[in-house]
C-alpha cells in the first residue's frame, strides 16, 4: 500500500535537509535587516538545535563532526588569506601593533578570569580568546582604496602575529588538558610540534603543492583536492604533537599562501565551497549551542559585558598607544582598531575548544556569542566612518599582483609562462591569460582550451584563461582595461606597441633556445630592476630592456632604446 | 635581516611567544569557567544506579569495578570531592529524574524527548549505537540473517520498536518486563538475540564470553547520559566536566578497560 510506506523524513537526510535550509535562509532573512550572514547561520542553528526545534538533537554527532571540518576550513583560509606582502611591507609597525594587540586584551581576559575565579587554564584560555581578531571589514577599507594606507597595512600584518600567538596559547593550554603526560614534557612536545610544523610550512609543503599543481593543476578538481591534502595533512601533522588541527590548518594556509592567490581561481574555488558549505556549517553547529535560557540570564549578560569591554577595551588601548608610537594620526588609529576588534573565526575556535574541554561552560559559549555579535557590528558600522576621515592615497599596484599574458598563437609560449610565474609568485599574485585569434579563425575548441589550462597550469600559474578576437595591438589595450593587471607579459617578440599605466614585458626565446625579454611602457626604477632581479636567470644570456614615457592616452609605437640589465 | 625585517621585532616577538608558552604551561589546574558543583552530602558524589551488578559497568566488590563505577569516580574527582557513595534506585524512576536523593545517575540510561520532559540529561558520555548481542553459536552477518533469529525484547525498551520495525523477524519477539529477564529468556536458549546498547551488548559479553558475543551494530542511535532532576543547576559543571573526561582521555581508557572497543564490532547496515 502506497500509505503505509509514507512516514515522516529520519535521520541524515532530515538533518542535512534543515541544515542547508538554515545556510540558505538564515543569511538571507537577516540580511534584510541589515545585519551580517553571520548572525542568520548562528541564530539558524539555534533554531534547529535542541533548545529551539530540536530537529538536531543534543547528542547528534553528525552536523559536529561536519563542523569540525568547516573549522579547519575556516582557520586555512584565514592563513591562506592574509596578505604576507603587506606583512613584509610594514613589518616593523606590524610587528609593534601585533605584540601590542596580543598582549593588552590578553591581559585583560587574564584580570576578567582571575576576578571571576575560573581555573588558571580557563583564564589563559579567556585571554586567548581576547587577543586574536578577523579582518571581516578589510574589504571595506580596501574597497574604499586604503589597502594601501601603512596603518591599515600594519592591522593586517599585524593579524598573523596576534592570530598566531593567540593559538600558541590555545595549543599550550589544550595540550595539559589533554595529555596525561608530565607537564614539561607536554610543553617540549608541543614546541617540538610548533618547529616541525613551521618547518614543514615553510620548506616541504609549498614545494610539494607547488609540484602537485604543476603536475595536476590543469585538472579542476585535481587541483582543489591538493589544497584540501595538503590542508588536511597539516592538520593531522599538528595533532601527532598534541596540538590542536586548526592550529596545523592555519599553518599550511600560511603555506599555500602564495601558491593559492586571493583573487586566483583556486582561491575562487577554495572560498565557494568554504562560503558555500563548510564554514557556515561550522558557525550554524555553533549555533545549536546557543541557549536562550542560558544567554538572556543576568549572569550570562553580566559575562557578556564584562567579555565585551575586556576583548574591545583591550584592543582600542593597544590599537589607541601603539598608534601613536607608531606616528599613526586619530583616524589612522581607528581604522587599525576596526581591523583588529572584530571577534570572529578564532575566537570562536578558541571558545569551541575551551567547550570540548570543559574549560568553558554553555554560560561562557552565550556569552562569547554576544561579543562575536557586538564586536562585528560595531567594527562595521565605525568601518564606514573611519573610510570618510582617512586621506586617500592611490594605491601603489604591487608588482605580481596580477600578471596578464597575451598571445597570439595556439597557447602561450613555454618563455612566457616562465616569465609569468616569476613575475606573480614572489607577491602572491594570480594571472589572466588572453588568447587572441584573427577574425577568420574558428574559435578553439573546449578540448584545445582544456589543454592550454593545463599548460598555464603546469607553469605553476594560476591564471583564468580568455580568448577575443582581434590583432594583439588591439587584444592588449582592451585586456589591461578589462582586468586593469599589475604587469603585462607579451609573447609575441615583434609586439612595439605601448599601453599607459602598465608595464609590459616583451618576451621571446633566441635562436640559441635563451629566454630574453625586453620592458616597454611606464615602470618606475624600483619596478623595473624588480622585474629585472625576477626574471634574471644565470641561463639568460643577454637581457635587454627598452623604456620610455607612455603617451598621454591610448597606445602608441615605442622606440628602441635598448637598456641591458645584468642577470641576477 | 630576517622576515620580520628587525632583529629587535624577532626577539620581542619571541619573547613574547615564551611568555605565553610558560603561562599556558601553568595551566595544569582542572575545571570549568564559573560554575561549581554542589553536592547533596558535602565531599561526596551520591551516584544512583538501577542494575546491580552490571556487568562491564558497575560490577565487583561494592560495586567500585566497571565504566561507570569508574565513571563516577572521575567525575567526582573533577568536581573536587572525596569519595563516592552508590544508591540502587530502579530504573523507571532514574529515567524520570528520580535520584532518591543522589546527585546524578549513571545507569546506561539514553536520553529521550519523553524522557527529558522529567529528567536532565548531561552531555553524553558514550556513543551508544544499537548492538546485536547474541548467544554464543549464533552469528549473522547482516539484516536478512537478523531477521531469522529468535528475538527477545524489553516491553518499554526504547530499542524494541528498532527491532520491530527495522529488524522485523520472521518469528515474533519473547516480550519479557526488563533487562533481566531478557537476559534470562538469551541463557535458557528461548531466543537467540537481543537488542541492547552497544556499551551494555560489550560489558554483557565481556562478563559471559562463554554464553554471549556480540553479532554486530547497527547503525544511528545515541548516547549514554548522566541523569540529573530536573533544572539541576549542577548540569552545567557536570556537562563541562564530562567533556573534560572525554577530551583527557579518562572516558576512552576507562571504555576499553571495561568495555572493549566499539570499533571493532561490525556494522550491519539497518536501512539502506
């Protein structure tokens, strides 16, 4: 009977079906009143979780262990994220507001646990929590063209040391609650864990994605799973030594941070399915812990104020003095404290782990919500003043931000892609490859595309591939308007004409088989022996740079006023 | 130069790295944020429990052997007190959150919607997954080999609608009123199988590894919990301190010395 095979949906399904409901929703509802996605994923696991529907039980293991894996996804793509470029930018500075930024709200979460009288563990941890931030408004003050501003470059730099300190503390700490051994024993293990894992990070693990995404990274899919791998091995490296896996994830996105650039396709893929899929399941399984009757209680508000004023207190004193050591002005100083107030991905690791370990009780994970909130949406809203008071400054391209390559024939040349990827890799940078083809050409087919996808790739390049039609006169002028590059890679060695704003390198291959390129277009000193010191190579012979001023618009002819430029 | 660009960056930044390595280090004492316990009887954790003996978990000389026996002890432990005092309170009433006048039951108990209207349920402190156990002779590899055996059941079990419904046996069930009788209708050879959680299937077959063995698992099911009356305000520590256990390793270690590995029975795929 068809009745009697009906019954109510069960299980699995049922709980993933509610899940994306929530992941879809939960964002768009709140949204609509003008509050972050954030804030619609956490109160969408409350709703689902056992103090609201109870559509996912209280001891239900399934959207957890997802939601251990979304943070993981979540602290690599913290470290894959931050911009080391800037970090060796400012490094001074950064390194001053960083210790600064650390040391300030982590004493004051230690002055909060001790009033409170919570365990030593507890307090540390409290302390932790306070000291690490997330640059959710960074792209509002770089959208606004102060990426480049030295204070807001510092507050960016300055996250990888705060982040990192504050999870050598999460490791420290975690590590004498889980481990039975002797105390000194666990401490050297877990140094002995830190230098492995830089090491690795440093030296092994970049060279074998690099060489993995060499071999297989015209394959999508291929090339989405190495950085999973290798995310994934980072992670199980770090608990070998009795350190927490996010601590290993976000070592190997400080790895893979050059290999996977913020705007290249892997990183495109990287964030879909982290925005997609795992990270807001991670914030909705944190949202099942959110408990009404837990957070509107006096004693949880209580918490919760005193947490807010210790982790933003904290960070206005070391952003308000460290500033002003550093010679930042008032606003400037504002905007490194909207950089580095808002308490999102580790503290909410830091507070998920103090939970698992009964450090923290459901009191402590209400209140820490209330923060994660509060600070989010005050760093936002003063985001948008901070943007009015701050000189504009036009923002200096970095080098290999984003390296174009022109071709006229079937796929870039071997020399040109060479030429590309020492160009972008130093800063991190990702590419776009333009295929031209004159107008009676047909237009290649997906298997031939497919091909020169792999060819880019197997160049250790991540660019996004385009084909136009048209002269490459033409072709280059139209290209850098449409992806507005950092440098321009020819490979076509007869190209003579110039593009204004932008440098172009000219490459071709001697008669003898030597890579040789030429410079054409306006490049200040420094970027022109830049592109020098990145392309010189003991087996380039002869290398000949051309310069002379861009016109005042559009293309023009270039002479040939030849200047060599010794090999590195 | 180094990557920090200042030596004097690197030395701070170092500095401050060991700082906090040597603060951490010092955070050796136990126990949650704020919360603390308070006990009916001061420096002692009055423990209710239904069966006694039961085996693989409260079993032996005054009942101090077995996971929850040891159970108990680590919790009490971790909440600062003494010793342990174990109160046998039947096993209906513990299910609705009527200790007798202890501070928590461990009883192998599963928390239920129906269960938690009167009871307070800690966070679990063992996966509890449905478990085959068996008398010894006979096997069956998966739901059609289950589905011929003989079958006893608990007339308020919460598994024997699973058995009912999912295992569906060709031959109706022995319903017996509880555990005991189960396990009496399993020994005299009237039925051939019984669905019990896998914790209490591996300390059954542990103790009587002559007569029984576990056949398998199936899968979903939930967790064993500590059970406190209702709005306790205890449940708080009692929950972080359990996870403590589980995150030290106390809970695993105490599972393979009384229980065996969960690991290594194997899953007969219920439902498809």
């Amino acid at each position: 009977m068809l009745v009697a095979s009906i019954q109510a949906p069960s299980g699995a399904v049922l709980e993933f079906l509610v899940l994306f409901a929530v992941i879809l929703f939960g964002p768009l509802v709140v949204s609509r009143l003008g509050l972050p996605g954030l804030i619609g994923l956490l109160l969408g696991g409350f709703a689902i979780g056992p103090h609201g529907l109870d559509l996912i039980k209280a001891g239900d293991q399934t959207v957890p262990a997802l939601g251990q894996l979304g943070l993981l996804y979540l602290m690599f793509i913290a470290g894959l994220e931050l911009d080391l470029h800037v970090l060796r930018k400012q490094r001074s500075a950064a390194v001053v507001l960083g210790l600064a930024a650390f040391a300030v709200p982590f004493s004051a979460g230690l002055v909060i646990g001790w009033a409170l009288g919570w365990s030593v563990a507890a307090t540390i941890l409290l302390g932790a929590l306070f000291s690490s931030h997330t640059l959710i408004v960074y792209p509002t003050l770089r959208d606004a063209g102060l990426g480049g501003n030295p204070a807001v470059a510092s507050a960016v730099g300055a996250t990888v040391l705060t982040d990192t300190l504050a999870l050598i503390v999460l490791a420290v700490v975690a590590g004498t609650q889980t481990a039975s051994a002797d105390i000194t024993v666990v401490i050297v293990e877990i140094a002995v864990g830190f230098v492995v894992l830089a090491g690795v990070g440093l030296l092994l693990l970049p060279r074998l994605v690099d060489r993995a995404l060499r071999m297989w990274g015209g394959d999508r899919v291929a090339r989405y799973v190495v950085v999973i791998v290798a995310l994934l091995a980072m992670a199980a490296l770090a608990e070998v030594f009795g350190i927490e896996p996010i601590i290993g994830a976000f070592f190997a996105g400080l790895a893979l941070n050059r290999l996977v650039p913020n705007e290249g396709q892997s990183m495109d893929r990287v964030e879909f399915f982290g925005s997609a899929v795992f990270v807001p399941v991670f914030v909705v399984s944190i949202g099942l812990l959110l408990d009404p009757s837990v957070m509107f209680t006096t004693e949880t508000l209580e918490l919760a104020g005193l947490i807010c004023l210790g982790a933003l207190g904290g960070k206005a004193i070391a952003c308000w003095f460290a500033g002003a050591a550093l010679g930042f002005d008032p606003p400037e100083r504002g905007a490194m404290y909207v950089l580095t107030a808002p308490q999102a991905a580790a503290t909410l690791a830091v507070t998920l782990i103090g939970f698992e370990l009964g450090l923290f009780d459901t009191s402590v994970v209400n209140a820490v919500l209330v923060l994660i909130l509060v600070s989010i949406s005050v760093a936002a809203v003063l985001a948008q003043r901070v943007v009015t008071w701050m000189p504009r400054g036009a923002a200096h391209k970095v080098l290999g931000e984003k390296v174009l390559v022109a071709t006229m024939a079937e796929r870039p040349s071997d020399t040109a892609m060479r030429a590309a990827t020492r160009l972008a890799r130093p800063d991190g940078g990702h590419g776009e490859v333009v295929i031209t083809r004159t107008a009676g050409e047909p237009r290649p087919e997906a298997t031939a595309l497919r091909s020169v996808e792999r060819h880019i790739f197997g160049h250790g390049f991540d660019g996004r591939l385009t084909t136009t039609v048209g002269p490459l006169a033409e072709a280059v002028p139209w290209a850098v308007t449409e992806t507005e590059p950092s440098v321009v890679v020819i490979d076509d060695a007869d190209f003579d004409i110039l593009v204004p704003g932008v440098p172009l390198v000219v490459v071709r291959v001697t008669d003898s088989g030597e890579d040789t390129f030429r410079v054409v277009g306006s490049i200040d000193a420094e970027d022109g022996r830049e592109i020098a010191r990145r392309l010189g190579d003991p087996r380039t012979a002869r290398n000949r740079m051309r310069r002379r001023d861009p016109p005042e618009n559009g293309a023009s002819r270039s002479t040939d006023t030849a200047q060599s430029i010794a090999p590195r | 130069m180094t990557a920090w660009g200042q030596p004097t960056g690197w030395a701070v930044a170092l500095a401050a790295i060991a700082a906090g390595l040597t603060l951490s280090g010092c955070a050796v004492e136990q126990g949650a944020a704020g919360a603390k316990f308070v006990p009916r009887k001061p420096g002692v954790l009055i423990v209710a429990t239904s069966f006694l003996p039961a085996p693989g978990f409260w079993f032996g000389r005054g009942a101090k052997s077995g996971f929850e026996a040891g159970l108990a002890l680590a919790l009490a432990h971790k909440l600062g007190l003494e010793r342990v005092r174990v109160v046998q309170v039947p096993f209906a009433k513990v299910t609705h959150g009527r200790l007798d006048g202890a501070d928590l039951g461990l009883s192998q108990v599963t928390p239920t919607s129906e269960r938690e209207r009167t009871a307070s349920f800690s966070t679990p402190y063992l996966i509890a997954p449905p478990g085959v156990l068996g008398r010894r002779g006979v096997e069956a590899i998966d739901l059609k080999g289950l589905r011929s055996l003989h079958w006893v059941v608990g007339r308020v079990s919460t598994l024997t609608p699973i058995v009912r419904n999912v295992v569906q046996p060709t031959s109706p069930p022995v319903v017996v009123e509880d555990r005991s009788s189960e396990l009496e209708v399993l020994r005299s050879g009237r039925a051939d199988a019984l669905l019990v959680d896998l914790p209490v299937a591996l300390g059954l077959a542990r103790a009587e590894p002559g007569r029984f063995h576990v056949l398998g698992q199936l899968n979903g099911g939930e967790g064993l919990a500590a059970v406190l009356p209702k709005g306790s305000p205890n449940l708080d520590i009692v929950d972080s301190s359990i996870r403590a256990l589980t995150a030290n390793g106390t809970i695993s270690s105490l599972s393979s010395k009384w229980l065996g590995s969960q690991a290594d029975v194997p899953l007969i795929l219920s439902s498809p």
